[in-house]
C-alpha cells in the first residue's frame, strides 16, 4: 500500500468514527445545531477537549494555507468543509493525500 493511499484510508477512517458519534447524537436529538454546539462545552473535560481541537484546526488551517502555497497543492481548500463538517480527523489525512500528489 503506498503512503497516499494509506492517507486516504486514514481519511475514510476519519470521517466514519467520528460520524457515528455524530450520527448518535443526531438521531436523539434531531438535527439541533445549538445543543450540538453547547453539547462540545457540556462539562470542563468536553469543554477542553474541544477547545484543544478547535485551536489545532486553526493552527491546521493556517500551516496547511502556507504549505499548499509553497508546494502548489491542488484543490488545498477542500481542508476547510472537511473541519467544518467532520473535523481534524478527515480535514488533516485529506491534506496529506492531496500534498503526496507532488
């Protein structure tokens, strides 16, 4: 198996773990993007957790900017609904598949 293709498994991956939480979630509560929202800051340990991921995706965000700049990676702006709509998990195996590409 080459590296890319090891990146797109791990983006696969990504998606789904996190997507049955979400999906878990989304099925008991109905599509609530508030209480989805407040739910990431329900307690200390949730609310940590995900401030650490969500300042990791912006330092993601503005690393990976640079670096599709300098190593001309196409379509680099994928990365972004990737964070948005799953998270670090697809958003950063995304970015290396597309950057191996070179």
């Amino acid at each position: 198996m080459s590296v890319r293709n090891l990146y797109l498994a791990a983006a696969v991956l990504g998606t789904v773990v996190p997507w049955l939480f979400f999906g878990s979630f989304f099925s008991q509560n109905g599509p609530d993007i508030p209480l989805f929202l407040q739910s990431l800051f329900v307690n200390g340990a949730a609310g940590g957790f995900s401030a650490d991921v969500l300042i990791s995706i912006a330092v993601f965000w503005l690393w990976s900017w640079r670096d599709a700049a300098k190593h001309d990676v196409a379509r680099w702006w994928l990365v972004l609904p990737a964070s948005f709509f799953v998270g670090l998990s697809l958003a950063l195996p995304l970015y290396f598949y597309l950057r191996e590409r070179n």
